[in-house]
C-alpha cells in the first residue's frame, strides 16, 4: 500500500488530495498509468508526464524510479518563482 498526494491542479483534476493506493507497479511509469486506468479524470490529469515531477517519500525522483520500499508518492506541477 502506498500514500498518493497529488497537489495544484492535479489535485483538482483528480478532486482528492491523497490516497492509500494498493499497486503492483515496479515503477511510478507503471503506477501512473495503473492510475490512468482507473478512471478518466485521472486519465486527464496524468496525461502530459512532462508537466509533472514527482517526490517519493519526499526527495525528488523521476518516473522511472522503482518504489520498492517507497510509503509516499507526491506528484506536482513544477515549482517556479524565486
């Protein structure tokens, strides 16, 4: 089982700020489109990876990143500002 945060827009799209997700995914690829299977609004919020990053268990990663041992995923938009 792993915790899911989605934040800004994803958040929105999506209409939870997280959840307890039980996967079989080796990687975030793999639990991104699990995702993107289950219904279409996260079909649409996971639909441009490159707008996305994603932290497991709070140091940032990249989609291709085994979650072998991961308890937290977080997915965002990229931060800006200064």
């Amino acid at each position: 089982m792993i915790e899911v945060l989605y934040f800004a827009w994803l958040r929105e799209r999506i209409g939870l700020p997280r959840e307890r997700v039980e996967t079989d995914a080796v990687t975030v690829a793999d639990l991104v489109e699990e995702l993107k299977a289950r219904e279409e609004r996260y079909a649409l919020a996971f639909a441009d990876v490159t707008a996305l990053r994603v932290a497991l268990d709070q140091e940032l990663s990249d989609f291709a990143a085994p979650l072998a041992g991961v308890r937290e995923v977080a997915f965002f938009p990229p931060m800006t500002g200064g």
